[in-house]
C-alpha cells in the first residue's frame, strides 16, 4: 500500500510517499519519495528526492498553494525523481492537522463534517489549518483519493509542531484502517 504524507504550511509544502505491506513495520520505513516547496510571492524553491537517490531543484513560478502542490505532486509521476507511473498507484494520503481541536485529536477520515470541524477550531492554528484544508482540496481534486486526517499534538513526539516518520506513516496507516470500516 502505498501512503502519501502531506505536512501543510502558511507557506510551504512538505510531503512523503511510503509503502507499507499489510503490517505494521517496527521500524520507519524509508520513504520512496520525499519533495518540499517553499514560496514568497509567485517564486517558489522546489527540492524532491527520491529512493534511488535522484534529487531535483530549482524554481517555478506558482500563483497560488493549489499550483504549488500540485507542481511538487507532480514529480512523483514526472520527471527524473518519478516514483509511480500515475497518480492511480497512490492508496491513501495522511494530513498532518495541527489543531483538530477536542474532537479530533486521533486519525480520522477526512469527511465534510470533519473538515468543518477543522476549520471551526483553525482559530487556535489560523495559517496552518486553512493551509491544510487547501491541502485537502487538492489531493481530492488531484488524485480522487480518500483522505485521513491526524493531530499534530497528538502523535507529536519529535518536537514543537513536529512529526517523525514513524508517526505520520502509523497515523496514516490508521487512517485506512478507519477508511476500511467506513466503507464497508
């Protein structure tokens, strides 16, 4: 199964593909790919590596975050750091939230009701949580993908704000596992 990471900012992008069997691994495993962008203005810093190595940067012209993301998502099926041959190959996508409030501090599918929740708490987070329901928008329109949603706080062990690999990819991972129920 292959699970896309996505760590929105005010003004930046940081995402992670991974694969993972049908268990757990006791370790992070390495991720396939790994890209951020960062932008001022229209002029956004590009990096993206991938597993065999491959690193690609530079600069693009961007005229809003949903460009921007899907400039940066795009290097995982174009492109020299090319890690999947379509946007099909991708199973689930995680968001870090950084404030879901007292409703949603544990994975969760991303539904409607969700995501109002979300933005009805984005007080306490104002750049990050409407950066990450942007976020949210794009991966549904990007690649028609279900979404789950996880804390920041909740699985944060790495620092202020700050998620470690072995988080993202186990509250990823339970996020399919509540999509599985929801869809049964």
């Amino acid at each position: 199964m292959k699970i896309l990471v996505l760590n929105s900012g005010s003004s930046s992008q940081k995402s992670s593909l991974y694969e993972i069997g049908e268990s757990l691994p006791d370790d992070s495993p390495a991720p396939l790919w790994e890209g951020k962008i960062e932008w001022r203005d229209e002029v956004a810093e590009v990096e993206v590596k991938n597993s065999g190595s491959v690193v690609q940067k530079g600069q693009v012209r961007v005229s809003s975050r949903e460009k921007a993301v899907e400039h940066l998502l795009g290097t995982l099926w174009n492109g020299k750091p090319r890690t999947v041959t379509s946007p099909a190959e991708i199973d689930v996508v995680g968001h870090r939230v950084v404030h879901g409030g007292p409703k949603y501090a544990e994975p969760v599918l991303l539904t409607p009701e969700v995501k109002a929740g979300i933005a009805k708490v984005s007080a306490f987070a104002p750049l990050h949580n409407r950066a990450e329901l942007e976020g949210m928008e794009v991966i549904e329109k990007l690649l028609g993908v279900r979404n789950a949603g996880f804390g920041g706080s909740y699985f944060d062990n790495s620092g202020p704000g700050r998620l470690g690999d072995r988080e993202r990819v186990l509250a990823a991972h339970a996020g399919v596992l509540l999509m599985s129920m929801a869809q049964s």
